[in-house]
C-alpha cells in the first residue's frame, strides 16, 4: 500500500492513473487512503478525495468498494462535520441515477430489458446455455446487457446508503429522503421483489433501533421532528404497496405504522390519519373483510367531519353513503356458526388485532364477534348521524333491506336504487384528502345482500315455491348462483330451505331434522323430564363400594399426578438441556468453520494480493520497456526519413536492432541542430530577399495611392452636395406642412386661452387654500413646539435643581461623616493613650513590686546567713522611706524560720510577720475609726499614695495588667 504525505498527493496520483486508463488502480490508491489509520481526522481535501472516489467507483460498478469507503468516511466525519458526509452520499446517488437514466434512454425496450424477476440473482445456468446457443443478438439482449447491470447497480446503491444512514440521528433527513427515493424505483420499474426487500430492511432497522437503547447518535422517537420523518416514510412505503398492489405488504406497512404510534404514545397529524385509513379500507376491501373495512369508514367518516372544515357538503354525501353501503354490504350472518373452540379462539385472536388498528377499543372478556358485529355497526352510524348525512338513494336503500317486508316485490323496488347507485361516485374535490369514491364497488355485495333477505322474507310467508317463480323474483342472479348463496345461508343457520330439483321446487321452513331448533326443543324436553322425575323420585344414597375398597384412593392418585408431573418435568429440562447442548455444539461447530473459512479466505486475499502485485510491477516494467523502445524506434525512423530527404547525401547505416536509445537520441539532437543552423541561414537569405521586394512594391504603389485618393475626395464632395439638396427640400415641405397645423389650430386659441387662465385660476385659488393651511398647521406646531421646549426646559431645571440639592445633601452627609469618624479616631487615640500611660503606671509599679520582692528575699537570705545579727543602729528609721518593705522582708524572714522549725503546721504570712517582729506598732484604725477585724498589717503609706493617685487597689494589680493588655489590643 502506497503511503501518502498529504492527501492532495493521493488525488493528483489518481488523476494521472485515470488519464493514462488505469482506474482500477487508481481506485485502489483512492481506497487505500481512505482505509487508512493515518487519516482520520477530517480535513477539506478528503472531501474531494471522496467525489473522485465515488464516481470512480460508479463508472466502474464498484458497489463493496463504494460500501467500505463511505463506512470509512462515516466514522471520520460522524462527529466533525456530518454535513461533507451527507453531501457525499447525495453525489453518490445522483451519479448512479444518472448513469441508470443514461443507460435506461440508450434502451428502446425497457420492459423487455428489465423482464428479470430478481435484482439480486445470478445468471442461471439454462439462461446462460441458451445465451451460447441460440442465434439471438437482436436488440433484447443487447437492452438486457446494458440496463440491466445498471439497475443492479443502483439498487445496490440504496441498499448501501440505508445501511450507512440507519438509526443516525444526524442523518434522519437524509435516510428518509433515499427511503422515498428508493420507493419511488421500485414503484416506475415495477419492482416487487426489491419492494418487499426494502421494507423489510427498513422495518429491522426500526427493530434495532429499539433493541439497542444505549447506542451513540441514536434518534430519539419522541423528537416530533424524528417522529414526522419516520412516519413519512412509512406512509411513502404503505401508498407504493398499495399502487403496487402488494397487499400483504401493505398490511406489514399498516401494522408498522400503528406500532411505531403505540410505542410513541402519540397520534399523528389528521391527514396522515386520513391516509392511514383511506388505505386501510382498501386492504379489507382486497381481503374480503366487509366488516373492518365499513369500520375503517366509519373512522374516516369521523376524521373527515371533525377535522376538515372546508369539505362541500356534496363530497360528505358521498363518504358518508359509502359508509353505510359498506356496512350494509357485511354478511347478516355470522361465517364462524358452529366453528371449533380453537377456531374462535383465532378469531377472537384476529378481531382483537383489528380492532387495535382500525382504533377500536375491545374488551378481551367479551366476544368480539358481539362487539365488532354488523348490527352493532349499523346502530352506531343511525345513533351518530351518518345515516342522515347520506343522499336519498342510500337511505331508501338502507330502508328496504332492513327495515321493510316485501317479499315479493323486494328486487324490483332495489333494482332502480342499485342503477342510480351504480352511476355515483367518482373523484372528490380537494379540500377533500379522500382521492375518490367509487359506490359502484358495493353493489354486487348489496344484491347478494338483496338475494338473502329476499329468500328470508320468502320463507317466513312461503313453504314451497317453484324455482321459476322465485328466479324471476331475483333477477340480479341466475338459479344456480342462488343456490350457492342459499347453501352457504343454510350452512351459517340464516335461512332453512330446501331445493328439490326433480320436484322443481324449493322447500321453506323447519321440514328436516337437521333444523337446530328441533333439536333444541327436543333436549329441552329431556332435561325438564329428567328433572320432574328427580323431584319424584329422589336418589337414595348409597355407600360408595369403591371407598370400602380403596379407602385412599384418591391420594394415591395425587401422588401419582404429582410424580407424573415431576417425571414430565425432568424429561423438559433434559430435552432442554440436550438442545442447549446440540446448539452449543452447533455454534461451536459454526464458530470453527468460520473461523477456518475466514483463515483460508485471508491467506487466499494475501496470495491474490501478492499475485497482483507482482503482476502489476511486470506490467509496469514490460509497459516501460515497451515505450523505451516505441520511442527508439520513433527516433529510427524519423533520422532515416530525413537522412533520406537529402539529395546527394550519403545515408547512414543505422541497425534498430544495435543502437541504443541513448544513440539515437544523441544522432537526432546533432541532426535537428545540423537542420536548424541551415535552417537559420535559408531565413536570413529570404527575409533579405523579401525586403527588397516590399521596397520595390511601395516604390511603384505610391502614385497610384495618390491618384485613387483624389478621385475619391472627387466623389465624396458631389455625393455631399446632392444630400444636402435633399435636406434643403425636405425642410420646405416640412415648414409648409408646419404652416397649415398653425393655421387649422389658430381657430381654437381662443378657447385654449380661456382653458388655461380657468385652470389657473381654480388651480391658484387652491395654492392659497393650501398655503394658508399649510401657515395655520406651521404655526400651530411651532407653538407646540415651543410650548414642549418651555415644560422641557422647566423640567431640566427642577431636575438639576433637585440633583443640586440632593448633591449638597450628600456633601454635608458625607462631611459629617468625615467629622464624626475624626472625632472618633481622635477620641480612641486619647483613649488609647490614657490607655497606655495606665499600662506604663503598672508596669512601673510591677517593676517596683518586683525589685521590693527581690530585696526582700536578699535580706531575708543575708539574715540566715549571718543568724540574729542585730540590725544597724546608725541608720534613722525616717531616713528610709523604704521602711515597710525592708520590715517586710524581715518578718517573713521570721516566719520561714517559724516554719521550718514546725514543718506540719501551716502559717499565714500575716501571722509569720506578727511573729517575726514582736515590737512592731499597733495597727492604725481603718477608714471608719476602727481597726482591721482580721488584725491585718495595714498597708504603708507609700502604698497607700500610689493607690489614691492610679486609682487602682494594691489587691488587683494582675486585673488592671489584664485589662490593659486586653484595651492595647482591641
């Protein structure tokens, strides 16, 4: 396989293959490209790739390569660019009608060129021996030669382009256009075969459409715009079933129809309605199925008459009589009298699927042939109004059949209603979607209807009656189509009668013992005698022998019915299990073959491949020889053909066998530059020649230009002077034509002038009109117009005015703002730093706390140290003003004395103190005169001071730190 860079390489490849003739492998590069992994990013050239692919593979009805291509090209543009795609398989489908259509005009005798039953099929093998033997070359075979490949062809097309586009919500539009168009061949060629074909394709693509819920792109049936397309489609497929005739088909289609309505849950548009019944009373009709095919009628009717408000009045008249002759032209009797059990049971089976698509709702507990039966029918269309909607014929008709008793002269009162019938009908107008009603279809089955109530009404009045006598009575019927109508009467229990032909007459009434109702009476006989004699004679009861014998009986015969049944039951699952097991072996067993059928076909598809490969760069190789030597033997001949024109030159001797190309090439080059050097000097010499000639020729044609040019200005001046005589004349006779017009039209100056000065006055008078009112409505729209620009103005200025105020507002708003946030920063930052000098107080005060506790501990460790040394007499008393803190250090140096001398008793500070220093003054009194109740030292002085001048107690100094600290942070 030939690699490209760049697409464009494999399109410019093709090309120059297609125009040397090789299209097959050109195709094949084409093929490969598109097949390949490398390109499968979608790009604007294998658009164009793909033209040329396609109509490469229509010239040369490549229907598998065309299949794989566009497979290919699916998955490189499903989710890029899905419109290239679409416009692929259009040209694909034009190119290969086109090519249908061409072969199809080259034909003269289609018919006979497209006589082949199955598009699909072979040649068969005696076609083929009389094709070899017989003597025919004539035009048939020739049409059947060349339209017939064609027209595979393109079927093959359809059949390709569906299986692309199925179930592609992407390309829902395009499957329904090439679904239509392929209905459309099989309905102007006739093709049954390929019809059936393609609705069967289209109904397994809807199968698996259904099946595979969870595939990518699937459409969505409940889209209205999907339901439309595929309801289209199947209504296209119903309408050429029915032109083709292909009834069965065209029930499959009915019943598409209304399963692809049941499984949408929706109902289509009323026109689509109208045709889905219109149809359907077509097929009951084909089928002899009288009774669905009224009721189809009957919904007709019903649409017709809700839904399409512009039908004529005359167009109802004709549905609607075509409703009640269709209900009118059902059996009266039932054809299922005295039928099986299974046969009913199909029947029921039957009218319940009917019911379903004419749109009838059945129970299934009751009898369907009690709810879809004649009388009923006919009761419905009086109840609804259908009988009244009829023309007058039909309602006679209606009358006499089912309502009147006239046995004698019934036939002769319907024959005039049945002829005037007959003669009605015909195509609707088009407000109508019913195309055409034709009443004449109903009349053989309303005079077989005729023929019953006739032989009915005969034999409620009649035992015997001569055959002539009731012959001339029916005249729709000879006798012995009478009898068969009779027969079948009898048969379904309508009418008993009897035809005695050597007696020559027919027998009424109840005369065999064939008659169901002596039957009856005779067992209803039977049973009252049996009962009165049960009343009579009661049964006496009796032991049962059985019993005494077999007293479990009964449940050995259960167990025996359950053991039989388990027995039944295995013998199931073993017959189950050993189809399960023939069938896996089977799909082994197929599974093998295949796969060994797949092996052998792709080693025989590599062996055929290399086979063409080497064949094909033999060709290639001997193709190229062969023009090498072409070429040598060109250039052979051509140096002889000149070395031979030579007068007097010697001709080489040249062997085309000897020489290579090369040589001869070479020998040609020197001879063409010998033959264009000589070539050179010959022009040379001529052009010398031919100036000399030009010269001589001007020399001796200048005096004859000279005297040819003066006679023509000779000639030219008398021809001026004579036009310009005419024009002189001419102008004369015209001015004197002038003259009279002025003199006959001088007469009506007068009142030509009056005319005018009346028009311009009238025409003045209402300039003024107009102008004053044009003034007047100026005026008063500048007055509006100032008046507008007066409340515009007022009002510009009261909304400045009150944007001014609201601006000066919000300045003094936003200015006091400012006021009261400086005031407030203003305010915390006192705040802060009363604060701080606080904080700074205490801290002094701790510091002083801190160093009073370290001289305290100093000297109450110096005084162990050194025992009871006698303190220092030389220093006063008031001359330390630290005295209360130096003391205190003493007493609690004393009171830790105390305390380790009495290790197990604990000693308050205060005590220690007290104890420590004996000589210690009383305490002062309190703040109210009196002494401290606990006899607690008194603070000092100094303490006292700093106290009353922070404003904070000695007794919370760690409160006032923590909430300084807590204000600092904040």
């Amino acid at each position: 396989m030939t690699s490209f860079v760049k697409p464009e390489n494999a399109l410019k490849r093709a090309e120059e293959l297609i125009n040397v003739g090789q299209k097959q492998d050109a195709l094949q590069a084409l093929h490969d490209l598109i097949t390949s992994k490398r390109y499968r990013a979608w790009q604007k050239p294998l658009e164009r790739i793909m033209f040329k692919y396609v109509e490469l593979c229509v010239d040369m009805r490549k229907g598998r390569f065309a299949k794989d291509g566009l497979i290919q090209y699916r998955i490189v543009c499903q989710q890029v660019n899905v419109t290239s795609l679409e416009e692929v398989i259009k040209h694909f489908l034009h190119l290969s009608t086109e090519k249908a259509e061409q072969a199809r005009s080259q034909a003269q005798a289609l018919e006979e060129a497209l006589d082949v039953d199955d598009l699909e099929a072979d040649k068969r093998p005696e076609d083929l021996m009389l094709s070899y033997v017989s003597g025919e070359k004539g035009k048939d075979r020739s049409d059947r030669e060349l339209v017939t490949p064609w027209f595979k062809f393109l079927w093959e097309t359809y059949r390709t382009v569906l299986e692309i586009l199925r179930n592609n919500s992407k390309l829902e539009a395009l499957y329904a256009m090439t679904a239509h168009r392929a209905f459309q061949f099989c309905k102007v060629y006739k093709r049954t075969t390929e019809f059936r074909r393609l609705c069967e394709i289209i109904r397994n693509h809807l199968a698996n459409l259904n099946k595979y819920r969870d595939q990518r792109d699937r459409p969505d049936l409940s889209a209205p715009e999907s339901l439309q397309l595929y309801l289209d489609t199947r209504f296209e497929q119903l309408k050429v079933a029915t032109e083709l005739k292909l009834w069965q088909e065209a029930f499959r289609s009915v019943e598409d129809i209304h399963g692809l309505m049941c499984m949408v849950k929706k109902t289509p548009k009323p026109s689509l309605m109208v045709v889905y019944y219109v149809k359907l009373t077509e097929i009951f009709w084909i089928s002899d199925n009288n009774l669905y095919h009224a009721h189809a009628w009957l919904k007709l009717f019903s649409i017709q008459k809700s839904f399409n408000k512009n039908l004529s009045q005359k167009d109802l008249q004709l549905i609607a009589s075509s409703v009640i002759l269709a209900a009118l032209a059902v059996s009266p009797y039932d054809s299922k009298h005295g039928a099986s059990h299974l046969e009913l049971e199909h029947e029921k089976e039957r009218n319940l699927r009917m019911a379903n698509l004419i749109g009838f709702s059945l129970d299934s507990k009751l009898e369907s042939r009690d709810v879809l039966s004649r009388a009923n029918l006919l009761s419905e269309l009086v109840s609804k109004g259908v009988l009244s909607c009829t023309i007058q014929e039909v309602k006679d008709l209606y009358h006499l059949l089912e309502h009147e008793f006239f046995p004698l002269d019934l036939a002769t009162k319907l024959q005039p209603l049945l002829n005037k019938i007959s003669k009605l009908g015909g195509k609707l107008s088009s407000a109508s979607s019913v195309p055409e009603v034709q009443l004449s279809q109903y009349v053989p089955a309303l005079e077989k209807l005729a023929t019953l109530r006739l032989l009915q009404q005969v034999s409620k009045v009649y035992q015997t009656m001569k055959i002539e006598s009731l012959s001339q009575m029916i005249p729709y019927f000879d006798f012995s189509a009478v009898e068969k109508i009779s027969v079948d009467a009898v048969k379904q229990n309508f009418v008993a009668m009897k035809v005695d032909h050597s007696r020559n007459i027919v027998l009424f009434g109840n005369l065999g013992i064939e008659s169901d109702g002596l039957r009856d009476h005779l067992t209803v006989l039977a049973e009252s005698l049996n009962k009165a004699r049960a009343m009579i004679y009661p049964p006496v009861g009796k032991a049962s022998k059985t019993s005494d014998i077999l007293p479990d009986l009964a449940d050995i015969v259960d167990k025996e019915h359950k053991r039989l049944l388990a027995r039944k039951s295995i013998i199931e699952k073993r017959k189950e299990e050993l189809e399960r097991q023939l069938l896996e072996m089977e799909r082994e067993e197929e599974s093998k073959r295949l796969k060994l059928l797949k092996i052998t076909e792709e080693a025989e598809q590599k062996r055929l491949a290399a086979e063409y490969e080497q064949r094909k760069n033999q060709r290639l190789r001997r193709e190229i020889e062969e023009r090498e030597l072409e070429e040598a033997q060109a250039l052979l001949q051509e140096a002889e053909k000149r070395v031979g024109k030579k007068k007097g030159s010697r001709k080489p001797v040249l062997d085309s066998e000897k020489l290579s190309k090369q040589t001869l090439m070479q020998l040609a080059l020197t001879e063409q530059l010998r033959e264009r050097q000589e070539m050179e000097k010959k022009l040379q010499k001529l052009a010398k020649t031919m100036d000399y000639l030009e010269r001589a020729k001007r020399e001796e044609a200048a005096p004859l230009i000279e005297a040819e040019f003066q006679q023509r200005l000779l000639e030219e001046r008398m021809i001026h002077e004579r036009n310009q005589q005419l024009e002189v004349e001419l102008s004369k006779h015209r001015h004197e034509g002038d003259l009279k017009e002025k003199n006959r039209m001088a007469r009506m100056l007068e009142s030509k002038k009056s005319f005018q000065e009346r028009v311009i006055s009238l025409r003045q008078d209402e300039f003024s009109r107009r102008r004053a009112e044009r003034e007047e409505h100026i005026r008063q729209i500048i007055q509006a117009r100032k008046a507008e620009r007066e409340a515009q103005r007022k009002k510009i200025f009261y909304v400045r005015r009150e944007e001014e105020r609201i601006r000066i507002l919000c300045e003094e708003e936003e200015a006091r703002k400012r006021e009261e946030a400086e005031r407030r920063k203003k305010e915390e930052a006192e705040r802060k730093a009363k604060l701080d000098e606080i904080a700074e107080k205490q801290r002094q005060r701790e510091r002083e706390l801190e160093e009073k506790e370290r001289l305290r501990k100093e000297s109450l460790f110096g005084s162990a140290r050194s025992g009871d040394a006698p303190a220092r007499p030389d220093v006063a008393p008031s001359s330390r003003p630290l005295e209360p803190v130096t003391a205190a250090p003493a007493a609690a140096a004393a009171a830790a004395a105390a305390a380790a001398t009495s290790p197990a008793k604990y000693v308050p500070k205060f005590r220690r103190s007290e104890a420590s220093n004996p000589d210690a003054p009383p305490p002062e009194s309190g703040r109210w005169g009196s002494s401290r109740p606990d006899n607690r030292p008194s603070r000092p002085d100094s303490w006292r001071n700093d106290d009353s001048r922070s404003g904070f107690g000695s007794s919370r100094p760690s409160w006032s730190s923590s909430r300084v600290r807590s204000s600092t942070d904040r």
